[in-house]
C-alpha cells in the first residue's frame, strides 16, 4: 500500500509538472518576432524530452522577447527517430532534438554514447559532452548541413531481475526479455538466455514472469507491476540515452552574429537546466523505487570493472571506428574525483 501511494503522488506530480511546461510552451509569438521552429515529440516514453523543448522555449522567448520565439510544430510522422536530421536539414523545420544513437548514422563517432557501460553516472556524460570535447562531431555534422549545439539527457537503462544479479557471472542462465533494440550481443558474454520480444512487449514479458530480466529506465522502473515483480534493480547505468540539439546549418550560418549569439547562451543555459532537471526526477524515481521495498543496488568500482569487462568485445570494435580518438576523454570523464 505504501508502494502504490508513494507511485501514484509522483505520477501525479509529474503529469501535473509537465503540463504546466508544455502549456507554457504553447503560448503564441508576437508578430515583430523572428518566429524559429523546433519538432516536439507527443511519445510519453521520452519525457526529458519534453521537457527539453519546453525549458527552450521558455528561456528563448524569455531572453529575446521581442526579437526572437520559438513555435512548437507537433510531429505528424516526418519526425521520427530516423527522419528527424533529414527534416532539419531539408528546412521543415530550424530545430529539433535528434536521438544521440539514431544521429550517429550522420556522425558515427557519436555511437560511443550508447556502447555498453561508457559512462558510470550523469556526472561522467555530463564532462564527456562538453564542447572541447564533442568538436570533432560536431564538426561531421556541420559538413552533413546539422549544427550541433549540445546534449539533453534523458536517462540511462538500469537491470530489473527476478532474483540477484550483481556481478556478470550472476546473469549465467539468466532468462532475459530483449529486443534487436536492446543490442543483445552486449550480454551474450554473460551467458544470459534471450528471450526476444519486440520493443514495447519486453517489460510485459516480464511482469508475465515471461522472463526473468529486462532493461528499463527508471520512469519505466517505477511502474507498480514492474516494482512488485522485481526481486532487485542494479544500477548499471549500463545504457545512455539522450538527445542532440540540431539546428539546419544554413539557417544557422545567415542568422545575424548578435541573434545567433543570443540564441546559443539561451540553448546552453536550458540545456543545462534541462539537464539539472532530469538528474533530479531520475534521483526521485529511483527513491521511490527503494521506498516501494524493491532492493536496488548499486555496482561498486571495482562491480562496474567486471561489467566494463564482460562486454570488451564490443568496446574492441571502436577501435575500427571514428569514435576511438574519444576513447581518452571517456576515461577521463569517468574517472573517480
């Protein structure tokens, strides 16, 4: 009963939050203002995302009222996973946030945010992506018509078992529901058991007791059926996933210098309030998965070693990659304080 109380006040909390966000959002540009488009996403899954484009919209038209606004275009189906570069480069609209993993087709050295186990915490992504950093990405963007203008988190997968797993021998005959999503390969060392399932039947399977793990974020986690059939949550962080800012470079390029430098001190700031924000809520689910009696742990250095461990293969292909020259800064920004 505790459980259920403490899931529904902050399911409440939060549906209440982002409306008033995106409700504020939605609020008109003046006619005197330089009207800028940015594609929203309607999926209820990717809430930092919404969040992401609200905060932006309230800082822009806050910071360059009278000059500069940004208007909302709702997604009709042209601004899915992989069309949405294309939608900013063809002019559909001058913004957008682009999944980090599904826009690394246009800068493959970006795929090393979603390789297994590159980031320990939101700390380690957070000093990876800064801007020293990410130049050489987005300088390919830039040639692919995108200009880059930072990252948005939104989460990081976690492990939902049925019965204790720590360490990586802990998974062997471990019955796991994945998807081709879920890139399998990472755990096949692991001597897992995939179950496949498609991408929206997997934590079903697993409230099903079709399955004895699953990967989920922690918004996904906090759900009463998935918390009450849960035996332990480790904190792998396993996964990262989040979102490009992008903007058309053409557009960007004949923007006057003094607007252009507004706008981007108004994306830097509520990116990284946006940022601040998902660390936060993620912080609170988490919480309230441990109020609900279900065990989380989290891996220790050395835990996350063997885990980093267990999946080399995958971090030995990089080396084949654009993505290898970013390996140093990985291990700096995971390294201890």
């Amino acid at each position: 009963m505790i459980a259920a109380r403490h899931i529904a006040a902050l399911f409440c909390f939060i549906v209440a939050s982002m409306a008033a966000m995106m409700g504020s959002a939605l609020a008109n540009c003046d006619a005197n203002e330089r009207v800028i488009t940015i594609a929203t996403s309607s999926d209820a899954t990717r809430p930092a995302h919404q969040r992401a484009v609200a905060q932006l919209k309230s800082l822009v038209d806050q910071d360059l009222q009278g000059r500069a606004c940004l208007q909302l275009v709702s997604d009709t189906g042209q601004f899915k996973d992989e069309l949405i570069a294309d939608a900013v480069r063809k002019g559909t609209v001058h913004l957008a946030f682009a999944e980090t993993k599904t826009l690394s087709t246009e800068a493959p050295a970006l795929g090393i945010l979603s390789q297994p186990f590159a980031f320990r915490d939101f700390q380690a992504v957070t000093k990876f992506s800064e801007r020293e950093t990410l130049t050489p990405v987005y300088d390919t963007l830039a040639s692919k018509g995108l200009q880059a203008f930072g990252l948005a988190h939104e989460g990081f997968d976690q492990l939902v078992a049925s019965r204790l797993v720590v360490n990586p021998d802990d998974m062997l005959g471990l019955r796991i529901a994945v998807s081709l999503q879920n890139t399998l390969r990472w755990f096949l060392p692991t001597k897992a058991i995939p179950k496949e399932f498609a991408e929206d039947e997997k934590l079903k399977a697993f409230v099903r007791k079709d399955a004895e793990g699953a990967f989920a974020r922690w918004n996904e986690i906090v759900s009463a059926e998935l918390a009450k059939n849960a035996k332990v949550v480790l904190t792998t962080n396993h996964r990262y996933h989040g979102y490009a800012l992008i903007g058309r470079k053409e557009w960007w390029d004949g923007l006057e210098p003094p607007l252009a430098r507004g706008l981007e001190q108004s994306f830097t700031r509520a990116l990284q309030q946006a940022n601040f924000e998902t660390v936060r809520r993620n912080r609170l689910l988490r919480d309230v998965v441990i109020r609900a009696d279900v065990p989380v742990y989290t891996l220790t250095q050395t835990q996350w070693n063997r885990w980093r461990a267990a999946v080399q293969p995958t971090w030995d292909e990089m080396v084949a990659t654009p993505a290898r020259a970013l390996l140093p800064a990985l291990e700096a920004a995971n390294a201890l304080p």
